[in-house]
C-alpha cells in the first residue's frame, strides 16, 4: 500500500545531511537493480525462447507427433496428452475443493479442533514438494492398491492431488466473500442450509471459483516433476482415446527435447515451450477476463 | 481393451536401440496400419523387469537377457524367441578440439577403474593418471547409467565384468546428455552406441580403440567382422503369447528383416551380415 | 465468514423456522436429506486429509524397509552415494550438500532480491509503475519449471554461470545455474509474501517515522523492515522450502553426478533431482535400489515439512502482536 504523506517528505529531506542522501540513492539504486533484475530476466527468458522456437511454429509442428528425426518432430500428441490429463484433474480437484470449502465455511465453526486439524493438512499439502507427489503415484496409484499404470488416469489423479490445496484456498476464499446479508436474506424467506448453500452462496461465489479453478488447471498444465516418476512413455505417437492409455503432456515433451544433443531438437523445445507458455497466458486472460467482469456490487 | 489396443505393440527399449525401433515404425506403419504403437525407454534392466511382467510384447536390447531375467519370465510364465536385428558397438568419445586419436583398453580401464573394489570412487582425476604425458587435465567422465545395457557392455569390455565401474562419473540414461557435455568440455570423455556416435559426428570425436593389435576405427566393417573390439549386437525379445494373440507382431518382426538394410542406415546401425539375417529369418518363422 | 446464524451446527442442521409450518413427513424428509447432504459434504471434505496420509504412508512403508536393508550408519555417516551400483554406496551426505548448495545460492538471489522489490512496490513504486511490475512478476511466478531449467541450460548456464563464477572451472553442467535459476522462480513467491507482511503494518508506524524527519530509505530500513520483520522471515522459509524441492530445474541444468563437493562450479545432486533421476530409470521394484527413492523422499518430506511447521508458526506469533 502506498502510504499517503502527511507532510511531503521532500521538504524534510531537504534538510537531510549529505552522508544520509548517498545512502539514500545508493539504496534505491539497489532496488532498481532488483526490479530490473526481475524484468530483464523475464524478457531475457521470453525473447531468447522466442526467438530460438519461432521457426519452428508451423501447423506441421502442432499436427504432427514425435519423431527422433527433428525435422518431423511434432507436439500433437502431447498436446492432446495435456488436454486429456488435465481437464479431467481441474475438475475432480474442483469438486472436491467446493465441497471441502462448502463444509469449513458453512459446516464447522471458525477455530474448532476440526476445522484446524483440515487446515493443517491443507497447509502441509501446499508445501509438499511436487516430486513427492510423483512418489505417491508412483506407489498408490500406478502401482499398489491402485495398480492402474502409467497411464492418462494415473497422470490426472496425481496431477489433481497436487492442485487440490490451491483449489480449496481459493474457493474458500470466494465463498468467504459472499457476505452473510446473502445467507440471512434467504434463510429469513424459509430456506433449508443446503437451498441457501446451493442457490445463493454457491453462485454468488461462481466467479472467484471459476478463477481460482483455472489458474489451479493452469499450474496443472506446466507441471513435470511428478509426471517424470509416472513414466510419461517417451514417444507416444497416437493421441490418447480412454484413461487406460499411454500419454506424454507438454512439458515432459519439452523436457525430452531439452535434453537432446542436437541444436534442431532445442528449436522444438523452444516452440513447444511457446504453446505451452501460449496456453496458460490464455487461460490466465480468461481468469482475469472473469474476475473483472463478475465485480458484483453487493 | 479396445479393439485396437489388443493389436498395440508394446516395445520397451534402451536410448541407444530406439532410434532403431523407431525407423522400423515409420516404415513399418503402412503394414501394421492397425496397431497402435508406444514406445518406452528404460534401462535395458528395467525393460526385461516390465517384459516379464508381461507390461511389454517385445524387448529390444543392447545385451543378451541375462541368467536372473530369465529365471524371473520363467517364473512369471512368459516365453520369448532372442533374435538379433543389428550390429552395434559401443563408441568412447572426446571433446573434437582434444587431439587424442587412439586409445589403448588398458588406459580406459585405468580411467573408468574403481578405486577398490568393483564400484566406488574412482583413483584418476586427471587424464595424466591415465595416460602417461597427457596434458589435457582434468578428467571429466561421462556415461551411461547403471540399469542400462550400455553400462554392461562397455564394463564387460573394460574390465571384463558387467558391473565393475567407478561410481562418480555423470551417469545418464539419455545419451544426448553425454554429448553435450563432452561438446561442452575440453577434458571430457564419454562412451555410448556407435549409432549417436555417427549420427552427432560433429559434436563428439569418435575415437579408434588399441585392444594390443593396433588402432581401429569404429566402421561397418570393422563391427561385422570383429576387429573393432567393442562391437556387440543388438537384441529383440519377441513374447510368444503376444505373436500368437496377435499377428501384426510377427508381421512387424518380418518386415523388419525383409527391410534390414534400410532401417539399419536409417537409424545408423551397422547391418546384419547375410549369415544373421537367415538366423534370424529362422527364429521368427519358428514362433 | 458464515454468519452467525449458521454457526451453529447441530445434527439436524439449523432448518428455517418456517420448515416447521411444512407438513410433518415433508419436514422429516427435508431433515434426512439435509443430514445426508452433510455427511456427503464431510467425507468429501476427508479427501484432504486422506491424501497427506497416503503421501506419509507411501513412504513410510519402502522406508522402513529399505532402513532393515542398510544400516543408519551407512545412510547418514557416509558421503559416498552410488545406491544404483553394484556395490552400492548409500551415504546421503552428496545429496544433502547438493541440495544445500543449490538452496544457499537461490536464497541469496530471492531473498534480497524479493525483499527489495518488495521496499520498492511498497514505499518507492507510482501506480504506473506498480501496473507494470506486478503483471510481470505474476508472469514470472507462473512460468513452468520445466521451462526454467530449459532457460538454464541454453543461456544461464554458457552465458551467466560460466561468465561470472571467478574460482576454477565451471563444468557443462553445475550448480551454479540451477541455483540462480532456482533463485529466480522463487524470487516472486519472496516478493509476494514480503509485500504482505509489509502491507500490514499499521499506517501510524509508518507514517510517524516520516513525521520524524525520516527518508524513504530509513523508513523501510528501520520501521517497516522491522516490523514486518517475522512476516518476512515467514515467507523466505516457505520460499526456501521450495527451493529446497525443486526438481526439473536441477535435473536439467545440475546433472546427476552426486559427489561430495561444496564448489557450485562442479556438477551436483539434490534431495529432489536424484529422486526424478531414479524415477525416469526404471528400477526393479522389488529391490534396494528402488526403495532408495522413498528413503530420499522421505527426508525430503521432513525437511519440507519441518521448514512448513516453522513459517506457519513464525506467521502465528507475527499475527497476535497486532491483534
């Protein structure tokens, strides 16, 4: 917040002495050089990858599948290997952060035992690193009571595991801010807690859902550390068609081709980075696009 | 499964052997236009584990299954026919601007010895610890990793025991990544297949290998007759329940003999002599 | 917050009064399927917590096994680690220094550098200024990390890393880049929370200090620093901590030679890298080499969880000296 000056703090520095004003400016030389060191690395980030992957942006790239030769190499597959992974994984971890925000929120008091025991969980969750998750799967889900594979099922379970703690803050956090006049009114006119729940605070609380949601869907996208333990097959050549399938997603592909030797295959990974980058620059829009549109006066 | 899912040939297979497999595949798609075909990569180790576990229909390989594999298919009631598809040998690699040409087995084994034992840190740090005079200075291995068939070959070679080897090295699966880093690196040395060795000629020099009878270069001819000492061939373990539940396997298998000569350039591996090819005709005629 | 009215959960949920003017089976059934909706409702709110004993469990299990199969001694006195090799070496020491390593140099990188653009958006920055820099370290926080280890490899690593490191030789693949990469995912989650903290100091702190003849510099230096100071010292503990996990971005740019070595010029192995290393592999899963996976992840875990427990607690005890 930008503190709002009582007196203007020019006329007092004025009077600062000389010693005290290069230290001033030293300071704020070494906040510009940390701004700058954001930005530059950003753009720096952004061109180089630009500029390295542009040539290879062409329908033949996102049409075509993997190859080991550069020149067919293609991302559809892994395209259509994301969309197939992380759909699927938005929408479970979804569900079952609406519920769980339904029930903190609306179900238990504010400070009770049970209320801070799911916190902790939560909280423990976010802070696990992606990789142990990748270790779950690994011993749960792929293997284990579960035994389904390495499959697009096995991806979107682990992959909604891991977002579900963001998905859960952020839906709590929409419904929080349907304010309690909402629930009053309608309780006042003879509704149950659940008609209330269902038909009044849940879609007051759709927008910052919805925004929370995809930025979860959009963090799921670019993950790759769990997905390495789960055996993304290294050339899948076919686009999935059940959760029983073998599948690779965009980043393990960018990840593939990153480790090639040859300097064509780091032109694909660059362009792949591109789609990807493309997409969740997408998906991010949309969640501002609806954030602002749903400014509701209460 | 779906119906075309049962036609789905499974193949699981080293770094080095894909880009094999893979060649096969691109001219293989119009016969098997059916299939469906994925492809993993693992260590040769792990792909017989999931072989075995009747994960996979057909395991390639950069060395022959070995003794405790076998017993664990035999357990798991999995049959299998071992064909050989082609020729490989495993090439030791340096930085181009390192002027070193040839190689004594003597001094790799000095270079890639453990200091005691049969695994552990190594004794040379330097490439004068190993090559006496050699000013190239400090000694950066590169190689490939403990479950993969390349490591087994190329120990066998160098110290005569599959999995005698220092330990601090970078260890990699991936082939690319010993590549770029001897690209990278003046005092870097590396091994893997022959094949990465042709096709990345301009990162990475090949170097000939002295077995006590002279300097040979890694060449067709040098790998089908025998004299380059690193030569081995390169496997395919074919499931005999996956043939007979499904053809378009047996079909793939043929085509690929019937094609051997192309593929085999394609993908830079040296080809089967006429001898191997009729061997082979012979083994996946009797599935 | 939910309102009072509904605060007080009971078994038959707080009905409308005016559910009691329905006829009585319409009530009886409204009263069963508000029941039901709410066992629902906690069973799938469960899923949490079900999940953080299914990551525990996963591990515990392999871990204690793999502990019947190699001594403690071995595990934490040796700084030889080649567990994949026959003999193995299973000393975990090369791995802790790795991820040591790779963390000291991403916090030097995040830490003051998010901690000054934290200063700057806070005191120093117009709101023209704030519109542009906040989109970009929104940006930069949501980049992928498989796309920070891909920038690395091909520019950190040749033209940064290799360029400014003065003692000795820095390889094709090393630390150095990993760590200044790592650095730079972490610097906006720093700024982030540091801004937090720093946003909620009360007004009259600050702007006493400026009545007092203060420059901008001093106030951040001394007031805000200060008071702020528990809520900063939070969010560079979770900012670490994610560091400390970090992946992808070491597997591509750090290599996977795990040798006992402080000089980030050299190749190293973190915690997490060897942990991605062994899962591409594929290890028979019957076997020690295999178990050594969930042995790391599990100190892993209790390192990430540990470093967790503290900045919750350090946030605990920074929210009650204003409340």
């Amino acid at each position: 917040m930008t503190v709002h000056m009582v007196s203007d703090p020019t006329t007092l520095a004025s009077t600062v002495s000389g010693g005290r004003k290069s230290r001033d400016v030293i300071f704020l030389i070494g906040l510009w050089v940390a701004m700058l060191l954001c930005t530059a690395t950003l753009l720096t980030l952004l061109v180089d990858t630009f500029v390295t992957g542009r040539s290879k942006l062409t329908w033949a790239f996102l049409s075509g599948h993997p190859d080991p030769f550069p020149e067919d190499a293609g991302i559809q597959s892994a395209i259509l290997g994301s969309l197939w992974v992380v759909i699927p994984s938005g929408l479970g971890a979804l569900f079952v952060a609406i519920c769980t925000a339904i029930y903190l929120e609306e179900y238990t008091r504010t400070d009770s035992r049970i209320q801070k025991f799911i916190n902790l969980n939560i909280q423990t969750l976010a802070g696990v690193p992606s990789v142990v998750f990748g270790i779950l799967g690994l011993a749960f889900v792929a293997r284990g009571p579960l035994s389904w594979g390495f499959t697009v099922g096995t991806a979107a379970m682990v992959l909604g595991m891991m977002i579900l703690p963001v998905m859960i803050v952020a839906a709590r956090e929409a419904i929080r801010a349907v304010p309690s006049s909402l629930r009053e009114g309608s309780m006042a006119l003879g509704a149950t807690k659940w008609q209330t729940i269902r038909r009044q605070v849940v879609p007051a609380a759709v927008p910052g859902i919805a925004t929370g949601s995809i930025l979860g869907v959009s963090r799921a996208l670019g993950e790759s550390a769990p997905l390495i333990m789960l055996g993304a097959l290294a050339y899948v050549t076919f686009n999935p068609s059940g959760f029983g399938d073998y599948y690779t997603v965009i980043p393990l592909m960018i990840f593939k081709y990153a480790t090639e030797a040859q300097t064509e295959f780091q032109v694909s990974a660059a362009a792949a980075i591109i789609v990807l980058l493309v997409m969740m620059f997408a998906l991010n829009f949309l969640a501002i696009v609806i954030r602002d549109r749903s400014r509701k006066a209460w | 499964m779906a119906e075309d899912q049962q036609e789905a040939v499974r193949l699981r297979q080293e770094q080095d052997v894909f880009r094999h497999s893979h060649g096969w595949l691109e001219h293989g798609a119009t016969t098997s236009g059916k299939a469906t075909v994925s492809i993993g990569i693992s260590g040769t180790g792990g792909g017989f584990e999931k072989f075995c576990k009747n994960e996979t229909d057909i395991s390639n390989a950069s060395r022959a299954i070995n003794a405790t594999e076998a017993v664990n298919c035999a357990k798991a009631g999995v049959t299998y026919t071992e064909i050989i598809v082609a020729n490989d040998g495993l090439a030791v690699v340096v930085n181009p601007k390192n002027s070193l040409t040839c190689i004594k087995m003597t001094e790799l084994k000095a270079m890639w010895a453990p200091g005691t034992g049969t695994s552990g840190p190594g004794k040379a740090t330097q490439w004068s610890d190993a090559i006496p005079g050699n000013t190239t200075g400090a000694l950066k291995l590169y190689g490939a990793g403990s479950d993969s068939g390349t490591f087994d070959s190329f120990n066998t070679f160098v110290h005569g025991r599959s999995t005698t080897s220092r330990t601090d090295y970078q260890a990699t699966e991936n082939d690319n990544v010993t590549v770029k880093g001897v690209a990278a690196e003046l005092g870097a040395i590396g091994y893997y297949g022959l094949s990465y060795a042709e096709e990345n000629a301009k990162l990475n020099k090949a170097l000939q290998i002295d077995n006590g009878k002279g300097c040979v270069a890694p060449k067709i001819s040098t790998v089908q007759d025998g004299t380059y000492a690193m030569a081995r061939p390169l496997y395919i373990y074919v499931k005999k329940a996956a043939v007979a539940k499904s053809p378009v396997i047996r079909e793939f298998v043929k085509f690929y003999l019937d094609n051997a000569d192309i593929i085999a350039a394609d993908a830079l591996f040296v080809p089967l002599t006429k001898v191997q090819v009729n061997t082979a005709r012979g083994a996946v005629n009797a599935i | 917050m939910a309102s009072t009215f509904t605060t007080e959960p009971t078994e038959s949920g707080p009905l409308s009064p005016l559910v009691d003017l329905l006829p009585s089976g319409q009530k009886r059934r409204q009263q069963t399927y508000e029941r039901i909706i709410r066992v629902v409702l906690t069973m799938v709110a469960s899923v949490a917590v079900v999940i953080t004993l299914g990551v525990v469990a996963s591990l515990v299990q392999p871990t204690y096994q793999f502990f019947q199969e190699v001594p403690f001694g071995d595990f934490f006195g040796s700084t030889k680690w080649y567990p994949l090799f026959d003999p193995p070496g299973f000393g975990v020491w090369p791995l802790v220094v790795g991820t040591f390593m790779v963390m000291v140099i991403a916090t030097l990188v995040a830490v003051p550098g998010g901690l000054a653009t934290a200063f700057f958006l806070n005191q120093y920055a117009s709101d023209r200024t704030r519109r542009y820099l906040k989109p970009i370290l929104e940006i930069l926080a949501g980049i992928p990390t498989v796309v920070f280890g891909f920038f690395a490899v091909t520019f950190v690593s040749p033209n940064v890393a290799q360029k400014i490191w003065p003692v000795g030789e820095v390889g094709f693949y090393n630390a150095l880049s990993a760590g200044l990469v790592v650095g730079i995912m972490i610097l906006p989650m720093m700024t982030t929370l540091a801004e937090d903290a720093m946003a909620s100091i009360p007004r009259s702190l600050v702007e006493g200090a400026y009545a007092l003849g203060a420059t901008r510099r001093e106030v951040c230096t001394t007031v805000i620093f200060q008071a702020a100071l528990s809520g900063i010292i939070a969010g560079a503990v979770i900012a670490i901590s994610r560091a400390i996990g970090e992946t992808t971005i070491v597997l591509l740019a750090s290599g996977s030679n795990a040798e006992f070595t402080f000089n980030p010029g050299q190749a190293m192995q973190t915690l997490a890298s060897f942990i991605g290393f062994a899962g591409i592999g594929d290890q028979p899963t019957d076997s020690t080499g295999y178990r050594t996976i969930f042995a790391v992840g599990s100190l892993l875990f209790i390192v990430t969880f540990v470093l967790n427990m503290v900045s919750i607690r350090i946030v605990r005890k920074f929210r009650e000296v204003y409340e």
